[in-house]
C-alpha cells in the first residue's frame, strides 16, 4: 500500500463517528472521522513531492455508509505515480481497490547475491548507479475503524497488493528490498484525539512479502500524528509517520542493516505531508451557496 492510501484512509475512514453539531471553528482532529459526502480536491505537499486528488464522496443507505471514488497524480523527485481508487465505507467497515502506474526514476536495483544493505543502496544512488523503471500494480484493502470514546479510534488498514517489476529492487514508499509480485501490508494505530490538539497513537506495521524466493514477515514499530494547522479556516491537515525497523531479520541480515530509506542512517520510514481540501461540491458548500452559512 502507498503512502497517500494511508493519508486519504485517515482522512475517509479512521472513524465512524456521528455528525456533530456545526461550530465556530473546526476541530483539530476532523480528518479522524466519517467525512461528508461531495466532491473535494485534495492538495498535498509531500516529502519530497507533491499530490493532487480529485474524489467524490456518496451517502447511500443513510449517513453511516459512503462510496467514494479518487483519481490522483504524485510527482516526486524519485517515481511519478498515478492512480485511481475506490472505496466502500460500510458502518466501521471500508473496501476498497486501486489501480495504478508507476514510472520510477531512481529504481535501485541488486543482482543475485549482492549485498542490498543501506549502505550498499546509499553507494548506488550517490554513485548515480540507479535506471529508469515503469511497473504497474492493483491493490485491495480492508479498513476497520473502531471509535471506543470521543477520545479512542482504533485503526487497522490491511491490504495485499500486487506489483509488475524486477526482483531485489528498492520499494521507495516502503524502505524494503523485495521481489516483485504479492506483497501484504497491514497497519494498525489506536489513536487517541482530542478537537484542541488532532490525533496521536502508537503504530504497528506488518510486511509480508519474497526476496531471493524467500519469505519474509517483517514487524516496524512507530507512531503517527495528525491535525488542523490552521493555514485555512477548515479541511487542512499535517501528517507525520515514523515507523522504525528494529529487531528481526530479513533473508538472514538484521533488519536494523537493510530497513529504511538509505538516504537518513537511521532504519527509518519517515512521513510528512500537509494537505488542504477544496470542495467542490458539499454540505459546507451548500450552506454557502443558499446563504444560511450554517
């Protein structure tokens, strides 16, 4: 799973919370919760890109279930990817399915038997030792959100993906060295939030994916937080994940030795991204346009 299907299900389906009543200032924590139906544009500042998103949100069988379709570009100073999903939130339950098209700039690549550390990926790209790639992949997902308390959403996205490709190559969004084909991925997060600050949990991530014919289940450990900077009056958000690599092995190597994005010397998957909405079409716009401003 990508980066941007992480932030897009905190944003669509981290919570099934009830509508609240309008108020003066919008809630930090707004992006953990059912969102509105309508048509938004999402922009986001990505490190080290950017992303923009159309998605249009529908209401069917009352407020408490959502069908939502997203077509996206995500320029980056590594890959260009674009893609388009789908997803179908049912009470504390979302499936969902993707499509998409990758073209990788700085595919890092090993050959059977080479060392695929971080510092052996760090002596490629520096020594410009890196090719251009295309690939293409399909992905399905299960979310559940469970709001405990106004204070306690418990979040798990589980997806299998599958991807075209070479083997023992470097996966950007996800810091490993794999083999093309099946890859699993789930995350879970119990965030605990509150409207005057955003969202904060501990996280825990599980990657099941082949190398070298062989199987690998690999445990990251990390937190995410999230909330309303405040740049615009509503519908903006700031988003940091950083998962850790520590303990385990992978094809016999220490974890700690080959995790992460070889650009920090630390086993680290760092996330950071501001995104504003615009809405197209929606309740707030509506209130707008018939002149209540509710």
């Amino acid at each position: 799973m990508r980066f941007n299907t992480v932030l897009v299900t905190c944003l669509v389906a981290a919570g099934v919370l009830s509508a609240r009543p309008a108020r003066a200032e919008q809630a930090r924590d707004w992006m953990v919760a059912a969102q509105p139906h309508g048509t938004y544009v999402n922009l986001d500042v990505v490190f080290p890109g950017v992303q923009a998103q159309l998605e249009h949100r529908i209401a069917i069988f009352g407020q408490a279930n959502e069908l939502a379709f997203r077509i996206g570009a995500l320029p980056t100073l590594v890959f260009v990817e674009s893609q388009a999903d789908a997803d179908l939130r049912l009470l504390v339950l979302t499936l969902g399915a993707s499509v998409g098209v990758r073209e990788t700039m700085h595919s890092i690549e090993f050959d059977s038997g080479e060392r695929f550390t971080s510092q052996a990926r760090r002596n490629k790209e520096f020594g410009g030792q890196y090719t251009e790639r295309f690939s293409n992949f399909g992905e399905g997902r299960a979310t559940l959100s469970l709001p405990f308390n106004d204070h306690v959403v418990f979040q798990s996205i589980n997806a299998l993906r599958v991807e075209s490709g070479v083997d023992r190559v470097f996966d950007w969004r996800l810091g490993i060295v794999r083999d093309s084909g099946a890859l699993f991925r789930s995350d879970t997060t119990l965030y605990l939030k509150d409207r005057s600050f955003g969202a904060f949990g501990p996280r825990v991530q599980i990657l099941n994916y082949k190398l070298d014919g062989f199987t690998n289940t690999q445990v990251n450990y990390g937190f995410t937080f999230t909330t309303r900077p405040g740049f615009r009056k509503r519908n903006d958000l700031f988003f940091l994940s950083v998962l850790l690599g520590i303990g385990g092995t992978v094809n016999g190597r220490p974890t700690e030795d080959v995790y992460g994005n070889h650009l920090f010397k630390i086993p680290a998957v760092i996330e950071v991204a501001y995104r504003t909405v615009l809405e197209v079409s929606g309740p707030e716009k509506h209130n707008e346009d018939d002149g209540t401003g509710e």
